[in-house]
C-alpha cells in the first residue's frame, strides 16, 4: 500500500486537485468534505471528464467529477482479496482502512510493477498446479507467460509487465 496520496476538497477546482496530485507525487486523491473522506478522483478522471470534455478545470468543481464512496478493503486483506475486488468492480485502486479509517491506497499498477514502498510476497500467484491469473483464473506454465497474458489481456499491454519478472 502506499501513503502518497493526496487530500482535496470537494469545493476544490479540478485545476487545484491536479497541482495538489502532482505535489504528493500522487495519482489520485481522496475527497473531503468537512475533513470526511466522501470520494476519490484520479487523473483518468481529470483527463476524461473535464479535459477531453473540453472544460474549463480552473472552474469545474472536485465533486462534479469524482467517485463516491471511495472503494476499500481492510488492510488484513490479502492481495488476491484487492486483485479480485478490483476486477469485479471495473476500478483500478482501492482505500485500505484500518478500524475504518482510509490509511493507504493500494492500485492495480503498483502490484504488478513493483512499485510500491510496502510489498509483500505474492503466493496466491502462483499455485502448484501451475500459475493462475489473478484476474480471470486462465492457468499459465511460466511465470513469464502469466506475466505476459496480464500485461496483454488485463492491462492493455504490452508494455506494463512485458514478462518481465523483476518488476513483480
């Protein structure tokens, strides 16, 4: 999990969000109203709903774009719990909470390249039996090839992974 997320409010400008997201080095930030966390918007969301929309980000507002609630899963979760929830609901990062409380942002990006602060060994990853997808469950032979089918089926690869195994 990684603490380097942002903090905006929901009256923030969207513009504002983006120069707060780009200071924590971040590439979402969680939404407060009232200093309750209410939401969360990520990049995609900036650049989707109010760029390639053609508005204006100075004047559009952090509530108008982001989403609500914030998705999360408890931080005593295993990796294959936050691959699975992330699959079925269609999203890309997830809040860790600890007694409830957002302390961390876990994103399907950072589990499969590596790039997190924390890691933890991914044993789910590969069972005995060979090596099964986290995602759809499709078994591979190899590592590199399980490496490979997830860059190219589930991250619109290639590119990401490219069977590369240092970047697990």
């Amino acid at each position: 999990m990684s603490q380097d997320y942002a903090h905006v409010y929901s009256s923030d400008s969207v513009a504002a969000a983006a120069l707060e997201m780009q200071h924590a080095g971040a590439t979402e930030a969680l939404v407060l109203r009232d200093d309750i966390q209410v939401g969360i918007v990520t990049e995609r969301d900036i650049l989707y709903k109010v760029v390639a929309a053609g508005l204006n980000p100075t004047s559009v507002k952090v509530h108008e774009i982001m989403s609500s609630p914030v998705e999360t899963l408890d931080e005593s979760s295993n990796v294959g719990d936050a691959i699975a929830k992330m699959s079925k609901l269609g999203i890309r990062r997830l809040g860790v909470t600890r007694n409830g409380r957002i302390v961390g942002m876990v994103t399907q990006k950072a589990m499969v390249s590596g790039n997190v602060r924390q890691s933890v060994p991914l044993p789910e990853l590969a069972p005995s039996a060979g090596f099964a997808c986290p995602y759809c469950g499709a078994k591979m032979k190899s590592k590199e090839d399980l490496s490979k089918h997830i860059d190219h089926s589930h991250l619109g690869g290639p590119g990401l992974l490219q069977g590369d195994l240092s970047k697990w």
